[in-house]
C-alpha cells in the first residue's frame, strides 16, 4: 500500500499544536491530562458529579467498583488540577460534598467530542483491528 501523506490542514494543526506546547512547556501537563482521560476512575467520576453536589458515600455507590482508597486518590487528584471541589460543613457527623468547578465542568466538552468521534469511526476502527489483528 503506497502511504498517503497527511492533507496540508492536518499537517497545519499539528503544527500548531506542537508550537502550542513548545510555547507553553506544556507537554508534562497535556500528557498528565491525557492519563487522566484513561485512567479507571477519573472520568466515571467526573461523569457522577455532573448532576450537582455529592456526598462521598453516594458518590462511591454511584460509582460501581470503586474503594475507598481509590476514591479519595481520584478526588484529591481532581481537585488538585481545579477540577472539582470540597466542601466540608462543620456538622455533627460531619458532611462532606463533592462538586464539579466551571473547569471540571468545561472538560466534559472536550471528552464528549472524543466520545462522538470514536463512535462516529468504530466500524472503521473494528475493520483496521480486524485487518491487522490477521
């Protein structure tokens, strides 16, 4: 199969968002956020608190499978990056929530975009896997 170059727009973009990244020293960081993105239990987290504030409790029984330990590391990690948000209210048993920022909220936006490609493109995807997987 003879390759077939990129088209002079995707070599563009790609272009631009190395420059991005140079500019920025951003690469640790877009490769942190890409390792979020596919980690076990970012996303299903996220996805949990997109309806509004949760408890702790609720949320580890909103989000199947996850421990205790795992949770808090998800949800430290999380609100380390500005994406969700802690409160805790002074109450007697104390009461913890857990809320989605503007930014955790935002980065939905460019999760769903890459949900809709894949699905757009998973025959396409199964075809080259089958081919090559022969």
């Amino acid at each position: 199969m003879i390759p077939v170059p990129n088209p002079p727009s995707a070599v563009a973009a790609d272009a631009d968002i190395q420059a991005r990244c140079d500019e920025t020293d951003a690469h640790g960081l877009v490769r942190e956020m890409l390792a979020m993105t596919s980690d076990r239990w970012s996303m299903r987290v996220i996805g949990a608190l997109s309806d509004g504030p949760v408890r702790f409790t609720r949320l580890m029984a909103n989000v199947s499978g996850v421990s205790h330990r795992m949770l808090t590391q998800t949800l430290r990690r999380l609100e380390r990056d500005g994406l969700v948000t802690r409160t805790s209210y002074p109450e007697s048993p104390p009461r913890v929530e857990y809320e989605l920022t503007a930014r955790g909220a935002s980065f939905r936006h460019p999760l769903e975009v890459f949900v809709s490609w894949t699905l757009e493109h998973q025959a396409e995807i199964k075809a080259s896997r089958h081919r090559f997987d022969r």
